[in-house]
C-alpha cells in the first residue's frame, strides 16, 4: 500500500520503481518474487491508465528469448525471472492491462504511433504471441484489427512483416486452450473464420504457411472443422498447381 503512493508522485519515479522491480528479480532472490509480484499489480491497480512508457518497461523482458512459434521448435524453453515476473502480472491484472495494451496495438497498427518509437512497435508479431501464450484475452479488443491488418496492403516493403504477423496469428489460433480459458480460435471465432482467408493470399509465401498450420488447426480445434471452411480452403490449395 506505501509503494501505490507512488502513483501519485513523479512519474519518472514509478518509472524507476518498475525497473528496478523488473531488473532485480533473478534465480539467487526467487523467495522476493512474489512481493515484487504485489507491488506491480497494486501499482497497475491504481493507475487510472497504465501509460505507455511503463509498458515498454514490462514488455522488455518479453522480447529478450522470444518462444519459438508452433511450428518453429519445442514450446518450453528458459525464461529469465523477470519474464515471469511480468508474465504473473499480466495473468493477474489482465483486466487492468487489456484496454491500454489494447490501444497501443491498434495506435500502431493505424499509424499513430512512429514505426520504431516503442518495445511493441519494434516487435510486434513476437509480443502478440508472448502476450496471448500469457492470457488469451488480453487483446481481446483488437484481435479483429490484428486479422485485418495481416491481409496487408499490397506494399512490398511490408511483406516481411505481414509474414511474421501470419505466423503470429496462425500459432494463436493453433494452440490449444490454456488452464481453463477457452483456445483464442474459439474464444475469436469470427476472426479466426477471417483469418482463414489467408489460405487465398495472393502471396504464396503466406499461402504455404497457412498450408503448414493446417494440421494444427484440424488437430487442435476438431470441434471447427465442420463449423469453418478449413477443410474446403485446404483442399483449394491442394488442387492449386501453384501451392502443390
């Protein structure tokens, strides 16, 4: 409760309590975790809106050994202690983080907010799947802008990124449900239907990758197949000489 008094001082001094929270936690003070744990969420809790400078201080952590996509090799592999610090944060105040984390993404995906000005700016697509494998409501608000947005706009330069942001999204929707949260396919599932319109991209790039997620989404979500067009887009591929 002293340390929420902190919201009301100087900002720069909430900044450096959060970093030096975020820094301090590590394998030989394990037994600090949790009290860090306390003072970030009751400090979150009583933030009006958490701003985005403190959020570029915990989403650092998260982008330090970026988890390897579905298809990309094994899920469970080291963290440091301050991504589980901040991934424990985000589980418990998920529905204090989710309206600014929320308009960050979409101030970006808009233009609003220069390309390289932010830790969610620079690493979109990685934070995205950080943030989801966290709690798959989190981004609730704009998982539909994020679906959007991977149809790109024909620009080349983008393509790149549009790619990352395909395997992003084709490794939500193909996981399975987390500990008693229902899987972001079904929980997103006029937005997963939209996704699966990648499988017509007009770039083959994207069309393999979606051809590749196939089996994760059929394996993981049975309970879709009938109920999207997975099947029919799958077997449009197949009969394509181009995707063959």
């Amino acid at each position: 409760k002293a340390f929420s008094l902190l919201v009301e001082l100087d900002t720069e001094v909430l900044h450096d309590l959060f970093r030096g929270l975020v820094g301090v936690v590590s394998e030989a003070n394990s037994m600090l975790w949790p009290q860090c744990l306390d003072i970030l969420a009751t400090c979150v809790e009583e933030l009006e809106s958490v701003p985005e400078s403190l959020l570029d201080i915990l989403f650092e952590p998260l982008t330090e050994c970026p988890t390897p996509y579905l298809l990309s090799g094994e899920i469970d592999i080291a963290k440091s202690p301050a991504f589980h610090l901040v991934c424990g944060l985000v589980k418990r105040k998920v529905d204090h983080l989710r309206a600014p984390v929320s308009a960050l993404v979409k101030a970006h995906l808009t233009g609003r907010v220069p390309g390289e000005s932010t830790v969610l700016s620079r690493h979109l697509p990685m934070l995205v799947w950080e943030l989801c494998r966290t709690d798959n409501t989190l981004l609730m608000p704009v998982m539909g802008d994020l679906v959007a947005a991977a149809e790109g706009d024909g620009s080349d330069a983008a393509e790149e990124d549009r790619l990352e942001l395909v395997n992003t999204l084709a490794s939500v929707f193909g996981s399975g449900g987390q500990a008693g949260k229902r899987a972001a396919a079904t929980l997103y599932l006029a937005s997963f239907t939209t996704f699966l319109q990648r499988f017509e991209d007009g770039s083959a790039a994207v069309r393999s990758l979606m051809i590749r997620f196939a089996k994760e989404f059929m394996a993981n979500h049975p309970e879709l197949v009938s109920g999207t067009n997975i099947v029919a887009c799958l077997e449009g591929r197949i009969m394509d000489a181009e995707d063959q």
